[in-house]
C-alpha cells in the first residue's frame, strides 16, 4: 500500500484503465487513458459499484464497471478493500504499481 496513494492499473483493447485510491481525501478514481470516468468517497468503508459510460479511441462506446468488495478481520472489522474493473463484461486484471 502506498503512503499516498495505490494505483491499479490494466487495459483492454489498448485503453489504459487505472483505478487511483487518494489515502489522504479517502477517494477513488477510476481512469480510462487518464480520463476520469468515476469517483467514490471511501472515507467510510463500504462496499461499492459504479457503472459508467464511456468513448473510447475508435468512437465506440462502452461500459466500464468497477467494485469494492470489503475485506473484514473475524468477520467484524474492515480492514481492507479488493476491486474489480469490468469493460464491457470482460475483466481487467490489474496490477498494483504503487
């Protein structure tokens, strides 16, 4: 985990996709080749899903889909979060790089 911030970062179809976690405004930014497409406040928390569209290079249009699942210690505490990225109903492996 980066002081700052922690960066995953995938791609499809030659898009870069990257979701950006800001540990000091407590948000998160999904980018799609350094476009912001979706953000979500995690100063507390939570499980989340954002879906949003977005033109890509080649003038199509798709759909970006991205989730927080909360990670719990003995069921109990939250500790920490695991994302998912989805473009058009294909996963994006991502890699963290900070």
């Amino acid at each position: 985990m980066g002081l700052v911030t922690d960066r995953f970062v995938g791609t499809f179809e030659g898009l870069s996709i990257e979701l950006v976690r800001t540990n000091l405004d407590k948000q998160i930014v999904i980018l799609v080749d350094g476009k912001e497409v979706a953000h979500e406040s995690v100063a507390l928390p939570h499980t989340w899903d954002q879906a949003k569209e977005f033109t890509g290079r080649d003038g199509r249009t798709h759909r970006i889909v991205a989730h927080s699942m909360l990670m719990k210690l003995w069921g109990l505490i939250p500790y920490e979060s695991q994302y998912a990225i989805e473009v058009d109903g294909q996963s994006v492996p991502l890699t963290c790089t900070e």
